[in-house]
C-alpha cells in the first residue's frame, strides 16, 4: 500500500509558494509493537504551521528541511497493535500531512463520532474551539454587558470566541475581510457588529461598531489591526493575543505603534497556547459539545479536496481566503 | 506676598524646550473657609510631565496653554483655615510648579518629617517607591530565583524596583545608561548586573547578564529597549509597563517589533499606575520605610537650586541626565 505525503522542500521567506513543499509516495510502514495504524480522513491546516516552516523556535521546535509537514488529522483505525485501539475507532492523531501513519497509542485520541461529524473534532470541539474558550474565559475575562471584538472573526477561533461572548452576556463585534464574510459573522453567527478592515476604515469603523470602547479583544492576526484596536480600549481592557497571523509572512515584522494604550489604560495583554489548558479540554469540549447540541454554537467549513492540494490550502489560509475552518478531505 | 509659577506657553512638538514654559510672579492668594495655604519647599519632577504638555488625553486631561504646570510638591503649611491642619505641618500636594498655593484640606496629605527627608515622601517613601512597590510585586509577581530586570534602573522608580527584587530572592538585573549609573546599581544599590545601554550591545549584554532568560521586566523606558528585552523573555514571564520615556518625546512613535515574544512565550504584559493601588497606600510605605529604616533600600537625589529651573531639570530628566530622583529644591 502506497502513502502520499508533503515534506518541508525549503524554508519560505515572506510569503509561502507551493515550491516550499515537495510530494513523497513511500511505502506505508506497518505498526509495530505499541503502535497504531491509521488511515487520516480530514487534515486541519493552521496558522501555527507558518510558524514552524521557518528555522527559528517558536512555541516548539521547526520542522526540518525535507521532514514531513506537522498537522492534525482525524482519521481511522485500519490495525492496531495498542490494547486500548481497534480497528474503525475513531481518533485524532498529530500524523501530519499524509494519507497513512503509524502512531504510538498514548499520541493518539478517541473521539466519539456519533455525537458530531469527525471533522468538528479539528474545529469547534477541537484546538480552534478550545482556544476560543479558554482564551476568551481565563484571560479576556469577559464581565456581563462588555464589548468583545475579535479579528479573523469568520475563522475557527474567532467564530466560536464571538458566539461565546454573546452566550456569556456580552456585545461582540467582529473584523473580517470583505462584506461576504461581516455578512456571514452577524447574520449567520449572531455577531453585534462586523467591522470590514478592507474598506479602509479601520478606525472610524470599530468606533462605530463599539460606542463603549473595546473591554476585550481577542486578537488573531496582529500587525496594523492591533495598532489600531489599541486605540479604541478601555480602560482596565483585556487583550488575549493568540495568533499574529499579519507577521507570519512577513520577511520584516510590522512594528506595533500605539502599545503606550496597553500603559495609559492599563491593559492586560497576554500570549496564549491552548496546551497551556490541557488538563481541562473535557471541560471545554462538554460546554462547546452542548452549545452545539442546543444549536447556540454555529460553524462552518472551508474543505479543499485531496492531500495534493494542502499547500494551496494553507497559502490560501494564510491569505484569508478561506471562509470557515479549513480542512482538506482526503478521503 | 509675591508667588512664582510657571506656565504652559506652549504645546511642544517632539523635544521640550524651555520656550514651552513661561513664568509669572503673580500675588499670592488667601485660603479660603477649607483651604491650607502652602510653602513649597520641593516640586517634584517626573517623565509623566511631559505627557500632559500634550493636547491627547493620557492618563487624565492634559495641561491647558496658560495653566499651571502639574506636579507634585512637599511643603509646609503656613495658615490653616481647615480643622485637620495646623501651621508648620508638612504636606504632601499636588500644587505644581510655583511657591506657594492654597489647596483644600482634602488633597492634603500629612506626612511624618521626623521619620524620614521630607523629600523622600516625593520618592523612596511617595509615588516612585509605591508604583516600584506595587508594580514589582501586583503585576510582576516575582517568585524567589527569578530573573528581575528593570530599565531606567538608577531611576527613582528603578532603583526601588531592583533593591525590592533582591530583598524578595530574586536576581535584579539593571539597564541604564553610561558606566557611572552601571557602577551606581550593582556597587551602591547592590544589583547582580546592569547593563549599559549606551554602549552598544544591549541584547548580548542582557544575553550575559541573564542566563536564565528574564522572567519579570520592569519598563520605565520602552522603544528599542522594550524591543530587544522582548527577545530575552521566558515562557510565561511578566512585563510591567509602568513607563515608555523614550516615546514622550518622539513626534512619531516607536514601531515594536518583536511583540511576538508575548505571543509564542505566553508573557503576561500590563499597564499600571500607582492610583489604581491607593487604598493600600499604607501598606507600601510602612514596608518601604522600614527598608529604609534597616539600611536595606538605598536612594539617592538629584536636586537642582530654585523653581527658575525646574524647566531646563525636566528636559534633563527625559534626556537621562538625572541621576537618581529628581526633585527641584524651592526654598
């Protein structure tokens, strides 16, 4: 049986190109003793792998040159040689960009697919949804009857962190591009407000959009939309930086001018990584699993079909061209 | 009785002049029924100054064209017409640039001149040592073993910061510039290291000078200091951002460039200021002046003669040319 997978061909710098990735078709490897053979079904892309593209450490080590491509995937069980795996469970596995892959059983989990499709599991029950919830939670902080805004507010994260401020009592304003994607946030998602930082009034929208200042902002992309969110804070406000997609291309990062806001007004601004959480995932996938189940948590998905296209998928995500939680079918 | 004050002539644009001050000798007032008139004995000077010689709103409203320069004195009360006062009390005020002043009794504060200067209650003992106090200890959390460091650290501010750190276990590592303030932080003040920005090489220095990485930073300063710590910092470390004297002067902010360490590393960056503490005012000054008392918190003045200059004194505060708390000595 023959595998499919995308290795690192050379480290991108500025924007990533599809000649950064180069297709291997080696045989698929047998578990061995301990391990789990699994056939990936859906493969999430993410920002975070820009990140990891490039030579310098991030949160974790680089991907190496000619090393397969990090990324979860959700997949099922074809053989196992792990007591607590059989054969058409069920998992979420970190086996990257490929078709097929052996895993020890303790890097793997069962997710229960008849309580939400397999693929939730990469997206509103899974990091993007945990992000959003403990994020928003633990360090937005967000009290009854505060303005939340979120950037990327049509995406995986930013969906589900709008949604949550508005269940948690709060006014949610968006930033997203275009007015097919502010159309969606606030009609679709139940967003107050969704600002377009493509019509070029970036400022005098958001002040529109939040007549009381901004109490949260729950930031994915950085650059020259933090700089302009700073402006309209509040006073004792809370910023949750959890992605800075804006410098991830970048060959020279954007330099941020207005952070005297995060002094004048006293802002909390803090980075954050879901792992950070990982002993509390049940406790987020049980609230976002019943939001869902009550038909109060909407999501969508963006799917691209067939491994060969990820890396037009990832560039595409890196450039918001994407609408939703970006997944690649591959099977 | 002639008074003399000075006045706001001017909005500067970029550096401060001493054109942007105008001094007037105009009668001195009597206190009305509630009032204490005053004899400034010392006008404190502070980098927040400059921030109010702007139209833009910072922490309050700014100082008008013609107004009162704001600021801090100690004096001594020369009539009463409030129960809670006498003649020959000293008192803390916010009466600002000029020789006398009547203030209701309510902004007065007593303070014990046996104790301690009456100087050092615009010090060690008043804003600077309480916002080093709060800020090290609310907001930068240290734990015993961590690295401290802290820029304009032969500063008011600053060198409280450093000595506080010490006190509660931690390395204190301090930035300041030119070797005669170096010498003055690790030889009087008793830091582990300081580094001198001036000299060229601050991220290697810094690199050198903590080991360990840095785990709180304590930013009186900001701009390219800001930006070359960010790239030292731990992983779930603390910045205090109390001051960024390198921005109040700039016609065009500095651009941040590296604000993506808060984000990978999970650093928790926060704004502050001293009032949002000021029911617990007590508590930092009885710890403060008991350091003081048992030789442990070492503090030093830099006092320039007659209010005539206090003008030309805050220039040379936000150039760095002070060395140790700036204080205009008034009679």
């Amino acid at each position: 049986m023959q595998n499919k997978r995308w290795v690192l061909a050379s480290r991108p710098s500025g924007w990533l190109t599809e000649e950064n990735f180069r297709l291997e078709t080696p045989p698929v490897g047998a578990p061995r003793e301990g391990e789990v053979l699994v056939k990936n079904l859906w493969l999430s892309l993410d920002p975070y792998m820009r990140g990891r593209m490039n030579a310098a450490k991030s949160y974790v080590k680089p991907v190496e040159i000619g090393e397969l491509m990090v990324g979860q995937t959700a997949g099922e069980v074809l053989e196992s040689k792990h007591p607590a795996f059989a054969k058409g469970d069920s998992v979420l596995t970190g086996l990257g960009w490929q078709l097929f892959g052996c895993a020890k059983g303790d890097a793997l989990n069962k997710v229960d697919a008849k309580r939400a499709p397999l693929s939730y599991y990469l997206g509103c029950l899974g990091m993007p949804g945990m992000t959003a919830y403990f994020g928003l939670k633990e360090i937005g902080q967000p009290k009854s009857g505060d303005t939340v805004v979120v950037s990327a507010a049509s995406g995986a994260v930013g969906s589900v962190v709008g949604q949550l401020a508005k269940l948690w009592g709060c006014r949610a304003v968006g930033i997203a591009g275009g007015s097919a994607k502010c159309d969606y946030v606030t009609r679709e998602l139940g967003f107050d407000a969704c600002v377009d930082y493509k019509a070029g009034n970036l400022l005098r929208d958001l002040e529109a959009a939040c007549p009381k200042g901004v109490d949260v902002y729950f930031e994915n992309v950085g650059g020259a939309v933090l700089d302009t969110v700073l402006r309209v804070m509040n006073v004792s406000s809370r910023i949750v930086l959890c992605g800075m997609v804006a410098d991830y291309n970048a060959t020279e990062p954007y330099g941020v001018k207005t952070l005297r806001s995060v002094l004048s007004n006293r802002i909390r601004m803090q980075g954050m990584i879901v792992f950070d959480w990982k002993d509390r995932y049940v406790e987020a996938i049980k609230a976002l699993a019943g939001y869902l189940a009550q038909g109060k948590l909407k999501y969508r998905e963006s799917v691209i079909e067939g491994l060969e296209n990820a890396p037009r998928g990832l560039i595409g995500l890196l450039k918001g061209e994407n609408f939703g939680k970006q997944l690649v079918k591959l099977a």
